[in-house]
C-alpha cells in the first residue's frame, strides 16, 4: 500500500505530543509575551502516552501534524518532532497573521485533507477542537493526559494563537 493510499492519523502538538507547561506562565496576565511562549517550546518535554499513540499509529496510518503554532515556529518544531524520534509527516502550521480560533484553523484543515484521504482520528487536547471535528464526522481521541491552563485554553480560543 503507497503512503498516499493509507489513512491519515493527525496530531496536535501543544499537550498532545509536547508538554507546554512550562511555558504556560508566559500567557498569564494582562502582557503576553508570544515570542517567549513559542521560543520555549523547543524544550517542551515529550508526552509519553501521545507519543506512543503516534508511534502506534504509523502501523496501519501516515503521520500528521496540525498544530495551531505560526508558520514562524516551523523550523523549531520540525526540529523537536525529529529529536524525539517521532514519525516523518506532514506539518500544517497556522499563517503568522491568522488569529482565527484553533477549532476554525483546524477544522478547514482536517476538511482539506478529508477531501483526498481517510482521516482514522484526530488527536487534540483542545475540547472545542475535538467538539467541532466530531460534529464534522471525524473521529477524535481527546488528549487528556497533560495539564492545560486557563491562559493557554484562552490562547487557543478567544486568542487565535496556539
């Protein structure tokens, strides 16, 4: 079976497959330092449980990336995926200058790849994220194995940002 005819498992990043808590404390309070926030990310620890299910998944799928990180960040996250021994595969980053909702950016996403590929699950920490994908028909597993914020939860909804 060629790459482009297995179905596709699709990976959120931020507390799914990295743990972003520690850079969480620049997202608090009324100064949110973004270039710090994202800087950072390159020592986001690994998420044992997400990692494993990417690990798994390249068994019967071809690994996705789909992160609410800017295009800015790319080079770095590229870097960390790679540096933690995860998968080679696609990775769709949002435009610097779009501060959409992460449930909007990501679901026009997975749509676009749904159009040419089976899409086996998506994996999202973010429960809007997952709340929309699945009343769009996708199947989702909720990433509930890492802490979240209220800034970053904030970041990701009202903010545009992550």
């Amino acid at each position: 079976m060629t790459d482009d005819a297995r179905p596709l498992a699709v990976f959120d990043l931020d507390g799914t497959l990295s743990d972003s808590g520690h850079r969480q404390h620049f997202l608090e309070g009324p100064r949110r330092d973004w270039s710090a926030f994202f800087a950072a990310a390159v020592d986001d620890p690994p998420l044992a449980e997400g990692i494993s299910l990417a690990m798994r998944s390249t068994e019967e799928c071809e690994v996705v990336y789909l992160t609410g990180r800017p295009e800015r960040c790319r080079r770095d996250t590229l870097d960390w995926i790679s540096g933690h021994g995860l998968p080679d595969g696609p990775l769709h980053m949002r435009r610097n200058d779009d501060r959409r909702p992460a449930r909007r950016t990501k679901l026009e996403v997975l749509e676009r790849l749904g159009r040419g590929r089976e899409i086996r699950m998506l994996v999202d920490d973010d429960e809007l994220v997952c709340d929309d994908a699945e009343a769009a028909g996708f199947t989702v597993v909720r990433a509930r194995w890492a802490d979240s914020s209220e800034a970053l939860k904030d970041a990701q909804e009202r903010q545009g940002r992550t």
